[in-house]
C-alpha cells in the first residue's frame, strides 16, 4: 500500500487532519445548519431551508411546510455517514410516499423527527435539530446510472487545493442514497476534465452500475469548471487545510453545496486506482495560501495529470 501512496485511516488523521483541521473550526461542517449558513454567506449555492425544527413542540411545523411543498428533505443537522435523511417525494394514503415508494403516516413523520431532536442520529449522541430542505431533482446526466436517487460529487481539497474527486451514485442496496457505506458506487472522476473513470461498490472494482447495468465510466460531469471553483473556496471558508466538499447537481438550479467533512473516507483512492499521499505531498510544496483560486486549480490539475503520466 505504501509503494501504491494509499492512504490509510490512522496515516490520514496523523499527517493530515490532526495537523491542518483545528479543533475549532470543525463545528463549521458537523452542524449542516451552519454550513449552509456559511456557504450562502459567502454566495455559494446550497438547497433551500425551508425550515428547521429545535424542540419537540415545533414537530408539527413540519405540516405547514408539507401544506405548501409537495417534496421535501428532512436530515438531523448533525448526522454522519448519510444516517437519518429521509426524502418525501409527495402525498400518500392521507400520509407521506417516501422516495423508495413506501408510506409514511404522519405520526410516523413526527416521531421520526422526534428521533432527530434526541440525537438518534448525530455525531455522539447529542441533542440535535431537523432540517426541513428542498429536494434536489437529479440531473439528466446522472438518469441512467442512479437508482432511486441524487448523486453527489465529493472533492478532497487539501491547503485550498482540489486534488481527488469522485461521483456517489445511489443503488438499491444502499437504497437510494449516494452513500458508500450502504451500498453506493463510488465513481472516480479525471480532475482535469471531469469526466468519469471506473467505479468501486463494497470496496470491488465495477465499470457498470449493479442495478442500472449503465457504464460508469465517460460521463462528462457537467458544471465542472464552476465546481472545481466552488470547492477551491471551501479552505477559505472553513479554515479547514483537509475537507471533503460535497456537491449536488440539480436539473434546474445547477450546483449545490450539500455538506462538508472534516473526515472524507478513504474509499475515493479505489474509486480512483489513485493513493492519496502523492497527491497530498505535492500540495505541500511552496507557498500554496497565496496562490488565486484558478492558480490552485490548475496546480491541482497539473498533479493529477502527473501521477496520470506515471501511472
């Protein structure tokens, strides 16, 4: 692994994230309310917030909301892993249709909330609050190759650099959401064009989608100049030198900011057949904070294009 500069857990928090996240900065990506705050703060894009419930006696504000927005997202602010997000895609039985099909009553809807306001969800345990957003309609793009739901695009950006990129695509098994750990496929994506490689889905090689049977591999990632911009910024924002940036794109509003972490996995080295650590100590080289957005690009380019070279 090491002559391959794959990057493990322990080496990524000791050499990585221990040394360029600082501790305080890191309520900045846990709580999703305040990183949509920052991204709108600083002009980016982000889901509409259409509400967010604090306390148990403002559960059924959810039913107003339902009253105007036919679809709707509602995720703990500070969850982890893609646990806890539930999709409503319309009206059902006098209840709720969820995005797999299923019903919901309302009661279930609010006890569900209720499991979010006691921290069913978030990151130890804590009390939390419920985010009541707008429900990204997926690019045409991404149709055939996505099952039941939103891809997202995760980039690592490390001192203000994007250097490894990948695209999430829901499957069945990890039904319907872009998350790795419940089954998703993880698709590498060329920085320099944006445009897709071969996938992983349970930590094996795949070129063809386990449920759509689609190719993976040459869809041309549209927006991807806007996005690498987008993304070059998140160090700026979040005084964070090691952040994964997750971007939605959308049929109609183009792309989003979904969320940040401070801990992105490691499971995009597979995506990409590409280790991390050559990509990381290039970025350590010289004066990168002083370098404009579209220099730090390009230099994140120009890294990529290397190890391609080498490879």
């Amino acid at each position: 692994m090491r002559s391959l500069g794959i990057s493990g857990i322990n080496q990524r928090n000791a050499n990585y994230t221990l040394l360029v996240n600082q501790r305080k900065f890191y309520p900045l990506v846990d709580d999703k309310f305040l990183t949509k705050r920052l991204a709108m703060q600083n002009g980016i894009k982000v889901p509409q917030l259409y509400g967010v419930i604090n306390y148990h006696h403002q559960i059924p504000d959810v039913l107003k909301i339902a009253g105007v927005q036919q679809q709707f997202v509602v995720k703990p602010s500070m969850g982890c892993a893609g646990e806890g997000i539930l999709v409503i895609v319309g009206r059902h039985d006098g209840g709720f249709e969820k995005a797999n099909g299923q019903g919901i009553s309302t009661g279930d809807l609010m006890h569900y909330i209720s499991g979010i306001l006691s921290g069913l969800y978030s990151l130890g345990g804590q009390d939390d609050k419920a985010l009541i957003e707008y429900k990204v309609e997926t690019s045409t793009v991404f149709e055939k190759v996505a099952f039941q739901g939103v891809p997202d695009i995760r980039i690592i950006v490390y001192k203000g650099i994007p250097v490894i990129s990948m695209v999430r695509l829901p499957a069945k098994e990890s039904q319907g959401k872009a998350n790795l750990h419940q089954g998703a496929v993880g698709v590498g994506i060329d920085l320099r064009w944006g445009t897709t490689l071969q996938g992983v889905h349970r930590d094996r090689i795949v070129r063809f989608h386990p449920d759509t049977k689609q190719a993976c591999e040459g869809i041309q990632i549209p927006f991807w100049d806007e996005i690498l911009s987008v993304v070059t910024r998140a160090y700026d924002m979040t005084k964070l030198g090691y952040i994964g940036v997750d971007i939605v794109i959308d049929r109609g509003k183009g792309p989003m900011v979904l969320e940040f972490n401070a801990r992105p996995g490691l499971s995009i080295q597979i995506a990409n057949q590409s280790g991390l650590i050559s990509r990381l100590g290039a970025g350590d080289h010289g004066d990168r904070e002083s370098l404009s957005f579209e220099e730090r690009i390009q230099l994140g380019q120009e890294i990529a294009y290397e190890l391609h070279q080498k490879n």
